[in-house]
C-alpha cells in the first residue's frame, strides 16, 4: 500500500511539475537482471510520460546488453513502447554488442547504439544532465 500512495504522490508531482521544468536526464544500467530491466524501462516511461518537453536516455552496457534484444519478450515489449515515445531514447553500447556476439538486427526496433556507453554517458554529464544509476535497492 505504501509502495502505490508513493509513486501516485510522485506521478502527481511530476506532473504539476511538468509544466515548469524541462529536464535531461541519462539512465545508466549495466545489471543483467530481467527485475532491473524492468523497474529501469519503469522509470524511463514515467519520466518520459510525466515531464513531454524533457530529454530521457537509457543507456544500457555490460550485463544489460541483452535487455536490447526479443530474448525476453516481456522486457522486449515493453522496451518497445518506450522507444516509440518522442523524449526517450534508448542505446545500446557497440563494444557491449560486440562482447556478446549481437549485431543490429538482434536488437529491438528503434534500439540505437553508440560506440561506447560509458563515454556516452559521460558526454551527456558534461552537457548538464541528470544522471539515474539503475539497479538494486534494498526493496528489491
């Protein structure tokens, strides 16, 4: 009970916020973890959803790199309708791709990639976003 009165009290505060403050922020998961996919494409469709004119990328790399591919279709699915939103991106890191043996076509429809996640990430940090690390917390 706790857990839907605190995101309904975040999702009303998102969006009177919303109006006033347009923000850019870069998620950053790396778990391999199909539990943190989730919660992390969560996050990424509430604040895409809750803030329209703001700028939302996950980057995924590392022991996430299949949560870019049809290997866990529910995760998939999901990923899916957040791409399709027009401030949320979602990349993928080439030399994570690499490591696992994916090439684009592996990958979910309007998954991007760039050459490296990390640098990726750290490029949007010095253009003056908001930097999200995904993964587990003690309520997991």
């Amino acid at each position: 009970m706790k857990k839907i009165f605190l995101i309904s009290f975040l999702l009303f505060s998102f969006n009177i916020l919303a109006q006033e403050h347009k923000i850019k922020v870069v998620f950053d998961i790396t778990s391999s973890s199909p539990k943190v996919h989730k919660t992390a494409i969560k996050h990424l469709s509430l604040m895409a959803n809750a803030y329209p004119d703001s700028e939302f990328e996950l980057v995924m790399y590392s022991g996430a790199g299949k949560m870019a591919t049809y290997e866990n279709k529910e995760i998939a699915e999901k990923l899916s309708k957040v791409i399709s939103l027009d401030n949320a991106r979602v990349i993928l890191c080439e030399a994570t791709m690499n490591k696992l043996g994916l090439n684009k076509k592996d990958l979910v429809k309007g998954v991007e990639t760039v050459p490296d996640g990390i640098l990726e990430i750290a490029i949007k940090q010095s253009k003056g976003w908001g930097y999200i690390k995904e993964g587990f917390n003690s309520s997991n």
